[in-house]
C-alpha cells in the first residue's frame, strides 16, 4: 500500500436531506462550486495526487461544521462521495467510481471552527 494522499477542501458538501429541499438551479450551482475547489486541490504544486490512482482505492474523510447539532454521516457523505468520485473520472484519476474500483466511508463529522472537508485518498492497489 502506498502512502495516503490528504487535501483539504475549504468547503462541506451539504447534507442530502438539505440538498434535495432545493431548487435544481441551486442544486446545480452548489455542485459546480464544490467541485470546483476539489480539482485545483488535486493538483496543487507539491502535492500533487497520483494519476492514474491504483485500484482499489479508499476514501475518508472527516468534515469540520461550526456548529454543535446532530449530523447523520450517510447524509453528508453521499452528496460528497458522489461529487468527489465524479471529479475523479472526470480527470482521469480514476477509470470509474463503481464499488470494486472504489470504496468510500462515512465520513467522520467533527464541530470546528469553519466549515472544511479534509479528504484521505488510500490506495490499496
């Protein structure tokens, strides 16, 4: 297994039962925007993350809310995990985001001072 390979996005993915209250437009613009920070990251200089990743591949993450409340991991990381797998494809990181090629966990979610996603990318192959 090689090392991890770690990115903060300076943003949360909403939670799937906040998402689908909206607007298409809406949902359409939020998507755009967080995957619109994730892309740069991946390829940030001095960190950048290896193309193509080996399969299998591991993501976690661990997402940072401003605010003490009662926050359900499968809601907040479907949204993500569908998000950041499609930029994944989309650039060539991965050749699909089907089960066998990737493996995404409930996301860990913690009360930090800003809203923020840290990303743990494993490659197991």
């Amino acid at each position: 297994m090689t090392s991890p390979y770690v990115l903060t996005i300076p943003a949360t993915a909403p939670s799937f039962n906040e998402w689908r209250r909206w607007h298409w437009s809406k949902q359409e613009r939020e998507r755009i925007s967080f995957q619109g920070l994730v892309w740069p990251l991946l390829c940030e200089k001095g960190n950048v993350c290896p193309r193509p990743l080996k399969p299998p591949v591991v993501l976690r993450a661990v997402v940072s809310r401003p605010l003490e409340r009662r926050r359900d991991s499968g809601n907040h990381g479907a949204l993500l995990w569908k998000w950041f797998e499609d930029v994944l494809v989309m650039r060539g990181y991965l050749s699909d985001d089907t089960h066998d090629l990737v493996t995404s966990m409930p996301p860990r979610i913690v009360v930090g001072e800003r809203a923020q996603t840290v990303v743990l990318i494993e490659e197991a192959g």
